[in-house]
C-alpha cells in the first residue's frame, strides 16, 4: 500500500478508514446526536489530519503551542514554567499510573483535550487538536528525514544531531537512532522553545533546556503499520483492543503507540521518554491519532462500545492479580489541569465532560 502524493482531507481518511470501515451507521448517528442533546455538545470542534490544514492555520497552531510555552504556569508541578511545561508535568508524575492500565486510552484523551482546551482558551487557537496519520508517512516510501510533519516552515522541524551514548542506556533495543541533540531548525528550536521538565523525572525542578529528538526510522516503519491497525480494529472488546494499542513495552510485539513514541524520539529523543514525552509537541498529534484510532473502533458499535471500558487498574496485571479492573466509575484525574472525573464521562467524546470528534 502507497500513498504517495495524496493532499486531499478526502483522500487522506482513506488510510485508515478503509480498514476502519464497515460502519458509520445510521444507528451511529443517533447515539450521538442524542447525546449531544443531552449534554449541550451541538457542535462538536473537528479534529483534522495535519496535512489537511491550511498553510495558514498550520502557523496559527504552531504560534499556540509557542504561545502555551510562554504563558505562566499554574504550578501544576512545582517545577513547571510555562502551562506548557504543566501539561508536561501532571503527564510525568501520574506515568507509573497511567500506562499498560484500563485507562490508558480515556486518560491520554482527557488529557489532549485539556491540552486543545488550553490552546484555544489561553493562546487564541480556534480548531480541533489536529492528528498525525503516520501511516501515511511509514507507507509513502519517503524517507522519514522528509516526512512533510517534520517540515521546518510546515512542520514540527525536523530530527537532532547524532549524539554517541553507551549501548547500556539503550535498554529497549532501539534499532538505528540517528539523533539525540536539540531539534535543529522549525518553530521549536531553543530560540523559540523552551522546556522546563525533564530529561529527570523530578518535577520539582525546573531545568531549562531544548526540545530533543533522536529519529530511529527502522522503528516507526516496521511499528506504524497497516497490519497492526488491521489486528486492533479486528478486536470485540475495549479491553482486547486497548491492550493491543499499547503492545508490550519491547518491539518484539509491533505496536502503533510505541511506534511513534520511539521511531521520533529513540533514545535520547523527548518523546520516546515516557515520563517526559509531552515535551515534545508532536506527542499530542500522536495521542490524537491514537484516540481517533479508538474513536474510529468504537463507531463500529456505538450502543455497546461507548459504555465498553475494562483493563487493569494496577500496570500490567492484566489478569487482576492484585488491583482489580476499570469500570465506568472509575475515575481519573489531570491534578490542577482537570477536575476528577468517571471514565463514564470520558467515552465519548460528544458527551460528558468534552465535546469534540474526527473528521474521519
Ligand atoms: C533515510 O535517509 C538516511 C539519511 O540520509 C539514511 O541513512 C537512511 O538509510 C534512509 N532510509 C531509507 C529507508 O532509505
Ligand atoms: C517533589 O515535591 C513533593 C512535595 O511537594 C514531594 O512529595 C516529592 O517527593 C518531591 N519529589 C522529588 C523527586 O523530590
Ligand atoms: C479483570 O479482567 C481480567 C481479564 O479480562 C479477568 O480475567 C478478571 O476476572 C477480571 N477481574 C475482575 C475482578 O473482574
Ligand atoms: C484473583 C484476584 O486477585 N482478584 C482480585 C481482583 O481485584 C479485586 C479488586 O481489587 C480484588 O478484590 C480481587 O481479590
């Protein structure tokens, strides 16, 4: 499967639609329009894929994160700067809990959305939280150095220099890094960036320093592939379903979430740290694609899979030999950047606490 050269919104849902389909019933529609009723969400903000943006509101995004990467903190954590660095921080200290759990995927979507709340609230931006389609990208057969995400004027910029480091530090076995300095050109080079958080997982401490990336291109195209899409999609429950997003935390099993985690950001990189990892920009366009992926299940049986939620509540114990399972009840938080709230408000995205959707 090529996709080379497509440009058009319409063409680009074809990617994954085609193995998302069948079924954006009518019966989809009811669900959520009466939920939109319900819940006052009439309009939900439409999420876009990158590429479908104009080179306009392309600029306008970009100036919002550079913007939410000046505006003071709420002291989220104590080490943050910037509202940026908060989101960053709240995603660090609630990792261990967080991750290869029940609610790894309603979590990582209250969160985007706070982010895209954020965004339009305090930095004027006035669209959905776009989306990255990588297999776009992993499928073109362009070499990922040139991938149009990582454009220096219509892009997140591009990858950093190499920087040696001791095999022992690669314990995941990332294949073929190539990076590991500061992002060298675009809108998020130091000059214009800042990150307080990180590379420690200590959040009291602010630590100013550049946005890292550390491309391994052999990771994200042998991860970000239509095979495991296929397998995802193909799942009956969310519980099947959420654990094959998240994979294993080793690449002996394919997966999509650790694909673009550690195919931009390898080792050295922001974004393949799982603590840290909001630091880099790109993370909320990976997430949203993700989400979209989960959304895009869910409208296969929307009566059912929109009160679906199951998974540990303690990481890995996906048998509950210790902690139990997630229920719609059961609650999350994103500390001083979100109230508490039931995974039952978190479903569906045009009900409960957000209102948003995809464009497909
Ligand atoms: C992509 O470009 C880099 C740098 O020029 C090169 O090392 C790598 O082999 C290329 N990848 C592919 C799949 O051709
Ligand atoms: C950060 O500060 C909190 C209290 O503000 C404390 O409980 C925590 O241990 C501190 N973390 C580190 C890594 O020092
Ligand atoms: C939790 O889920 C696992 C896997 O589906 C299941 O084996 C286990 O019985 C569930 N535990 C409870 C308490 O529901
Ligand atoms: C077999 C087992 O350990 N079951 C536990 C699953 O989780 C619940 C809730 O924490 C416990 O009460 C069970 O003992």
């Amino acid at each position: 499967m090529k996709f080379i050269g497509f440009t058009s919104a319409a063409v680009l849902c074809l990617s994954t639609l085609s193995i998302a389909s069948p079924i954006a019933s009518p019966e989809s529609s009811d669900i959520s329009s009466a939920s939109r009723d319900s819940n006052g969400c009439r309009e939900p903000i439409v999420r876009k894929e990158w590429r479908s943006l104009t080179k306009n509101e392309k600029k306008k995004y970009l100036a919002a994160v550079q913007c939410l990467a000046k505006k003071k903190s709420i002291n989220a954590v104590p080490g943050a700067d910037s509202i940026y660095d908060d989101f960053q921080g709240v995603h660090s200290s609630q990792t261990p809990n967080i991750h290869f759990v029940g609610h790894f995927l309603p979590w990582h979507r209250y969160f985007v959305s706070a982010y895209e709340k954020a965004l339009r609230e305090e930095c004027g931006w006035t669209g959905g939280q776009p989306y990255w389609d990588w297999l776009i990208d992993s499928q073109s057969g362009i070499n990922m150095t040139s991938w149009s995400i990582f454009d220096p004027k219509t892009g997140f910029g591009g990858n950093g220099p190499f920087v040696e480091i001791d095999e022992s530090l690669n314990f995941l076995g990332i294949d073929g890094r190539t990076g590991g300095g500061c992002v060298q050109d675009g809108p998020f080079t130091f000059d214009k960036f800042k990150l307080s958080l990180g590379p420690s997982h200590d959040v009291n401490v602010s630590n100013p320093h550049c946005l890292t990336r550390d491309f391994a291109e052999p990771i994200a195209l042998t991860n970000l592939v239509p095979e495991v899409i296929e397998e995802m999609m193909s799942k009956t429950t969310y519980g099947a379903f959420a654990r094959r997003t998240e994979g294993e935390p080793s690449f002996d099993v394919k997966n999509v979430h650790g694909g673009g985690h550690f195919g931009v950001g390898g080792v050295l990189g922001a974004i393949g740290d799982a603590y840290n990892s909001p630091g880099d920009p790109l993370f909320y366009l990976h997430h949203a694609n993700l989400d979209r992926i989960w959304w895009q299940w869910q409208q296969k049986d929307p009566k059912r899979r929109y009160k679906d939620v199951s998974g540990p509540i303690v990481p890995f114990d996906y048998t509950n030999l210790s902690g139990g399972n997630v229920t719609l009840d059961f609650t999350i938080n994103l500390g001083k950047l979100g109230k508490s709230v039931p995974l039952s408000e978190v479903v569906n995205p045009e009900s409960g606490t957000m209102c948003f959707k995809y464009d497909c």
